[in-house]
C-alpha cells in the first residue's frame, strides 16, 4: 500500500502527496485538546464541597458574677459566684480582679474547693481596706467547655446602705488552644443594693418575731441572736424540673427556717426540725425551673429566739441537656443532609462526565474508522487507475495517439483525484465536529 494520499492537484497538473501518518496523528491530537475541554467539570465539585464548608467561628468567652443584682439589709450576709463561660471553646485557665465599694460591703471568705480550677498561679484572696478580689487559676488539658464555670465563692457583709457596684477591672480567659490565646470577649459585673435595718419592738417577756418583706430576712433576731446554721451541701448546679435537696447543721432538735429564692422573685419559706445531732435536710417542694436560686437558713431556739441567716447556697438551674444541643445537634443534621446533597452532586456529575467522554470517544472512533475505510478506498482506487491508465497509454501507437491518450488521462485523473479530495475533507470535518 502506498504510504502517501494526493491532497490536491493544482493547475500546473503536481501532485502534492500528504504522509498517511498524519491523517491517523491528526486526529489524536485533537482528541487530546478535546478532551481538555472537560477538566473544570473534574474541578467543580471539589470547589463545591470546600465553599460550602462551614467555618470555624471564633469563640467569645465571658466572665460574670451570679447573681447580678439583689437587695441586702445591713449585716445580712450573702454570696455571690464568679463564672466563666467559655462561648463553646475549651479553656484551661482564667483570671481577673473585681472591685467593690469598701464603704458598703465587706468581703467575709472565699471559696474555691469546688471551683472548676484545681491549679492556682495567684491563690484567690481579697482586700477590703483595698475593696478588691483577686484570682488566677487553671486546670490541666483538656480543660473546661461550659456556659456556667464556678471559679470563686465570694460572700460580703453589707455594711451601710445604698447601691454597692461590683466590677472588673480586668480579666482574661485563656482558651486551651496550646498557644494561650486570650479569648475573653466581655466582662460582667454586678449591681446590689443596701437597705438598712428595720427597727423592730421587743416584748420584756417575749421576743417577737415578725415575717419580713421577700428581700428582707426570715425572722427579726433578738437582742443576744443564737448562732446561725450551716449549709453544707448543695447542688452547684440542676437541670430545669430537678428536685432541689440542701442539707446542714443546726441546733440539735430545733426548728430551722429554709428559705429559697429564685432570682428577684419572692423568698419561699419552709419549717423543718433537726435532728439530735443537729443535722438537717431539706427538699423544696417544687420542681426547680431555670434561673438563679439562693438559700439560707435561721436557727430558732425552743423559746423562740432567731439566729441571723446563714451564709447562702447560690445554683444555677439549666435546661435540660437535649434542650440545649438540640440547635447544635440540628446545625449538624443540617450539615449532613448539606454533605449527602454535594456527594450526591459529585456522584452524579462524575456520571455525566464519564457518559460524555464515552460518547465522544465512540463518535470519535466511528468517525475516524470511516475517514480511514475512505482513505483506503481511495489509494486501491489510485492503484487500479494507474495500472489502468498505464496500460491505456502503453498501446498506442504513434506519438499522436499518445498525445491524445495522455491528454485524456490527465483529465480523468484530475477528475478521480479531485472526488477522492471532496471525500477525505469530508470525513476530516465530521471528526473536527465530533471533537
């Protein structure tokens, strides 16, 4: 077989052979570019997937005092916890310092042994000629995530009456990010306020005892008070519709008032009696609901006589724990059905791109199996004609007739040629569409 095809015959009657090679390269190279077309097809669903990930908010910690307001008479003690929240992030240390009005209140203890921090870099101490609380703790990784972190107990002792502010003057939260980094996006303060203390008669023969307003306290004390009870245990902190147990120590075989207080709202007061070792327990009598909740207690005597209040219990009561995921967990149901959607996407795109390419290259490959057979047809048609023509001009018989019979082929020729041309250029536009 030949190894070169006439492209064209020109006026001057020279024949311009092509090699049979590059009908074959030609479409190859072309079905190489073609199929570069298809690259951002591939591409596009991983930008997909990576624009519609979600991204990492930074966390906002808050220190607070709880509760933050309340009214006090002069010499009433009360307790209040400073907090942290740690805006979802984990953290491993924290501290700061408050101040207070030194001419109203005054600092009594501190407690910390049930503090989130176990680790402490400056012990937690106060200063009332100063009127300031210091702290700075820590805990081992992986350390704290919660929205209501004990960190110190502070109970005060009002001392005169008027509004008695409680404030940061600085703090930091460190989250547990293995480079300290200080997440601390607010501080939160307090504001009480003082009342003095009501003047109250007293009979020679009996003290009289008087139910105060819901901010005031249980019962009026004597002129020599007994001393007051102790609570010992109570929760730190309960879920909404909890049973609230407190338990102390009293007077043996004595009468202890309890008196429970939600927030601002109304004390709820209860009778209950000792044991002889002096003990007490106490169950309110409704389920807890979410908010702020303080108890004290009094100690009275069998003749009647009213100890101060006790130091108050201060707890958090949250929602329950699938009330409070249950945003996160949707946020993550969401997330899922956002992932199976661009999976799906993906899979489907891949789909359609592999029944592309497969439809070109069987088009390609039809096209190019036909511009072939053509090609073959046409060198077996050049190869029969010119055995023909051959022996057409070999029998003439003078150089006349040859002349004649040489015009007549060159016309024949030119004519069988310029159709194979018109069929090869054919079958090369069909492949270039194809492409």
């Amino acid at each position: 077989m030949l190894d070169c095809v006439v492209a064209r015959a020109g006026k001057d009657d020279k024949i311009h052979k092509v090699p049979l090679m590059k009908l074959h390269q030609t479409p190859r190279r072309k079905n190489t570019r073609s199929a570069a077309k298809f690259w951002w097809l591939l591409v596009l669903p991983f930008f997909v997937v990576l624009s519609a990930a979600p991204l990492r908010a930074a966390a906002q910690a808050t220190l607070f005092v709880s509760p933050s307001a309340g009214t006090y008479k002069v010499g009433e003690r009360f307790s209040v916890l400073v907090n942290v929240n740690t805006g979802g992030e984990a953290i491993n240390a924290a501290s700061g310092q408050l101040n207070f009005d030194n001419s109203r209140l005054e600092v009594v203890s501190l407690g910390y042994s049930s503090s989130i921090f176990n680790l402490w870099t400056t012990q937690p101490s106060y200063s009332n000629a100063g009127g300031t609380v210091q702290f700075s703790g820590g805990l081992p990784s992986p350390g704290f995530t919660g929205a209501s972190g004990a960190i110190v107990r502070v109970t005060f002792r009002p001392k005169a009456n008027g509004q008695a502010p409680l404030t940061f003057v600085s703090g930091s939260v460190l989250a547990n990010d293995g480079a300290g980094t200080n997440i601390a996006d607010s501080l939160k303060g307090a504001l009480f306020t003082v009342i003095a203390v009501p003047v109250t008669p007293v009979s020679e023969s009996k003290p009289v005892q008087k139910i105060e307003s819901p901010t005031q306290a249980d019962v009026v004390e004597a002129q020599a008070p007994i001393e007051a009870p102790s609570i010992t245990e109570w929760p730190k902190q309960l879920a909404s519709g909890e049973t609230l147990v407190v338990k102390g120590l009293g007077l043996p075989l004595s009468k202890i008032i309890i008196a429970v207080q939600k927030g601002e709202g109304e004390p709820v007061r209860a009778e209950i009696f000792s044991g002889h070792d002096g003990h007490f327990s106490f169950t309110h009598r409704e389920p807890v609901k979410a908010g702020f909740y303080r108890v004290w207690a009094r100690n009275v005597s069998l003749e009647g006589v009213a100890s101060p209040p006790s130091e108050m219990a201060s707890l958090e009561v949250v929602e329950p724990t699938f009330f409070r995921i249950g945003s996160v967990a949707i946020n993550y149901a969401s997330m899922a059905v956002t992932l199976l959607a661009l999976i799906v996407l993906l899979v489907l795109l891949l789909a359609f791109l592999w029944w592309k390419v497969r439809g070109w290259q069987k088009k390609q490959g039809k096209e190019i199996g036909e511009a072939e057979a053509v090609v073959h047809g046409a060198f077996d048609t050049l190869k029969d004609g010119l055995t023909k023509y051959i022996s057409y001009l070999a029998e003439a018989k003078n150089p006349a007739s040859l002349k004649r019979r040489e015009a007549k082929t060159r016309e024949e020729v030119r004519g069988e040629l310029e159709e194979m041309e018109e069929k090869i250029e054919k079958e090369i536009k069909d492949i270039k569409k194809a492409g």
